[in-house]
C-alpha cells in the first residue's frame, strides 16, 4: 500500500462503510489518509479514526473492515504506473523481491495476485494473528533471514512510504529508500535519514544501478 500499489480509494470505501454501519459520521479523505500514514496496521488505524474503540471493538471492527474490503473494495486499487515494469527489471537484473505488509495476508496475496506482482515476488509476507508487524524485526528476523541463510542485511534496501516501513528497515540494519509519493509524512519519513528517496516507483531501478550496496548507512 503506498508504495506498489494505490489502495488508498479500496481503504477509504471501507472505512465510510463500516463508520456508516455504526451509525457514525464517515471520516473525510484527509482524515483517512491522515490516519493511514502511521502505517503501523489496520487496528491503529481505526483507532486514530475512532478513538473511543476498546480492544475488543477494534477486533470486531477489523473483521468486519476486512470482510467489507474482500467483498467490495478490491477493484478501486490501482498499480502506480510502472511498478510491474519496474520489478521486471529487478528480477531480470538477479535481485530477490519480497513484499511485506502490515495489510492482511489473505487481502495482500488477493492484491499481489490481481495485479500481475505474484511472479516478481519470492516471498508475500502480510499481518498474521500473533505475528509481530512492521516496524518490529521479527517479520525479517524470523520469516525473511532463515530462508535466505548467510544473508547480510546490508545487502537489504527496504522500500517503504510510511515511518513504520523505514524504522523497520533500521530495525533490521538494511539501507532504507523513502517512497515520498506514497502515503507516510514526509516529515516523520524524513526523520529516520532514509538512505534513498524516490518520487516514484519507477526511479527504483536507476537508483539501485547508481548507488551499489554501501558498507554503511549514508544519506543519499
């Protein structure tokens, strides 16, 4: 989300849905998008939308959200122009994609598949019940790195739009590009000194031949 793909418009549908079902005012696109750029999951998402949520209210309302989104949301989503070009290029140039996301993975493996992404990607990772998420390592640490054994996260750049994405990608010592087109702030992005930054996605494949893996972390 944010980064491969627009989904912004699928998010939105379902979030005035589930606020309509309530009986409560449905949020506005700037209160939307500014929720959606914490980027740390769908249930703080909803919270920031509807702080007065218990937690169990908020587990009620993501299946709910979700089953809204399965049912009705999917076709709003759009590719950014150029991303399945752009991890084209990667994978014939011999770089390994994985996509990650705090997204679902039943929605997530839906959208991957959907959009043509399925054969860039070696691995789909998304939001498991019990599984720690993005900004935490664990994600890398215990679902990425065994499969890929001897792999030195410096030879890892981590794309994302959101401050949990990058603080992620610090997490697990990896060099970090900003997505600025996507749907993080800018300012909380710019914070962590992403290693990289492009204005869209298209710019991936020129930055990574123009700046070979580094020895260390450096602005860029």
């Amino acid at each position: 989300d944010g980064t491969l793909v627009d989904s912004f418009p699928s998010i939105l549908h379902s979030t005035r849905r589930i606020f309509a079902e309530a009986g409560l005012s449905e949020p506005d696109e700037t209160e939307a998008r500014r929720a959606i750029a914490d980027g740390r999951g769908l249930e703080y998402y909803l919270k920031i939308l509807h702080p007065g949520l218990d937690d169990l209210q908020v587990e009620e309302w993501k299946i709910r959200w979700r089953e809204i989104y399965d049912a009705e949301a999917h076709p709003f989503t759009r590719p950014y122009d150029g991303a399945l070009e752009t991890l084209g290029h990667l994978m014939e140039a011999g770089l390994s994609c994985a996509i990650i996301s705090n997204k679902g993975t039943p929605a997530l493996v839906r959208s991957v598949n959907e959009h043509g992404f399925g054969p860039l990607a070696g691995l789909v990772l998304g939001d498991e019940p019990g599984q720690p998420k993005k900004p935490k390592p664990e994600m890398f640490t215990e679902r990425i790195a065994p499969l890929y054994p001897g792999l030195d996260p410096m030879r890892v750049l981590m794309v994302g739009d959101s401050e949990s994405d990058l603080r992620f990608g610090r997490a697990i010592g990896a060099n970090i590009c900003f997505a600025s087109y996507g749907y993080g702030q800018e300012a909380a992005c710019l914070a962590q000194e992403p290693d990289m930054i492009i204005d869209q996605v298209t710019e991936l494949q020129q930055l990574i031949s123009d700046n070979p893996v580094r020895e260390h972390h450096g602005q860029a």
